[in-house]
C-alpha cells in the first residue's frame, strides 16, 4: 500500500475513534454508495467520504478483480470487458 493510502487509512481510523470517543454516529460513503436519501437528514454525524479510494486491479491470471469502496462500476467496467470478462449485454436489463 502507498503511503499515502496508509496515511489516509489512519486518518479516517482516527476519524472512527474520534466519533466513538464523542459518542457521534458516523457512516461512510463513497463511489455513489450510502447516498441514500435520508442521509441527508442526519443529524450530529460525521460523514466518512472514501471516494478518493479508487483501487481498480485486475488481475487476469488469479481471475480477480479488486477495488476499494469508492469505486463505481463503470470505472471498473472498461477494464473487465477489455479482458474478456464481462458481456456488456449481461447486467442490463431488457426495455
């Protein structure tokens, strides 16, 4: 991992601590997910945005991709139907 992945991996953990300390609730979004519709109603909670985690390895002899939680699918798509391991046509749904 980069050290500035680390570095950032310990700020949203003392972010984590911080808000269990003060008894605040707390949720993570990022990539487009947690935008849930009430999460803009919350009140008295830190927002832990973990979009600049963008991981997007594939790895085509393992046959594994991994990615980190601010990743959207269509930023890991390309890369999944350049090697052969994604039919385009196989998510969508029919009109």
């Amino acid at each position: 991992m980069e050290s500035s992945a680390v570095d950032a991996s310990r700020s949203y953990l003392n972010q984590v601590r911080r808000a269990n300390q003060n008894d605040l609730r707390f949720f993570a979004t990022g990539g487009g997910h947690g935008s849930e519709p009430g999460f803009a109603t919350v009140k008295n909670a830190v927002n832990i945005d973990l979009s600049n985690f963008r991981q997007n390895d594939l790895d085509t002899t393992a046959n594994t991709l991994t990615i980190g939680p601010g990743i959207a699918f269509g930023d890991f798509e390309e890369n999944l139907y350049n090697a052969g391991k994604l039919m385009r046509e196989s998510y969508r749904l029919s009109p």
